[in-house]
C-alpha cells in the first residue's frame, strides 16, 4: 500500500467553504466509485481555514497518470471537478491547470 498526502487551497469565503463541506458529506456515488475505481482504498480529507489537506492510501499499482485519463474520460468526474472548481483555487506555487499539489515527506517518527 502507498500513502500520498496533497494540499489545496479554498476561496476564502466562509459561504462558500460551508457549501464545499455540505457537497463533501454528500458525495455523489459515481464519484466514490471513480475513486475506487482507480486504486485509491482510502481517502481523508481535513481543512483549516481555507487549507485542505488530503491523505489518499492505495494500492501499489496506483497511478496518478492513469486516475487523470480515467477521469477525462468520466463525464460525471469532470462535472463533479467543475462544481468543486466554484469553491477550490489553487496553491500560489501550484503548476498551471493544477489543483492539488502533492506533498513532500519531510519527517516520520519509528
């Protein structure tokens, strides 16, 4: 099993941030499926302010490159990530077009 971990920004609008969490307790089934689909077999997602924080396990076999085409491929996926694009707003050093950045492990206690 591998471990990611990726951080997003939201648009600081405590209106909005709320509607973000209300579509997060309500997700629609053919997004979890998409995800379960592509080898993820867990996913958290934690915020603080207007900084989210996603901790994805999964399979070995797991690629983010092939989670992207399936995805492109996915009408509902691609509606799903229009609707959360309203609330979302990427990192300041986030690269063009991309959402949430992956994450360096800088620490881990054994």
């Amino acid at each position: 099993m591998k471990r990611y971990c990726l951080a997003l920004d939201l648009k600081d609008d405590p209106a909005l941030i709320a509607e973000y969490e209300l579509h997060h307790r309500q997700v629609w089934p053919e997004i979890i499926a998409s995800i379960r689909d592509s080898g993820i077999l867990n996913m958290e997602i934690y915020r603080t302010g207007t900084r989210l924080f996603m901790i994805m396990e999964t399979r070995d076999d797991f690629s983010f490159e092939a989670k992207a085409l399936a995805d492109d491929a996915n009408p509902k996926v691609q509606a799903w990530e229009k609707l959360m694009w309203n609330y979302q707003q990427a990192l300041p050093h986030a690269k063009p077009g991309q959402k949430w950045v992956l994450m360096e492990k800088i620490f881990m206690m054994e």
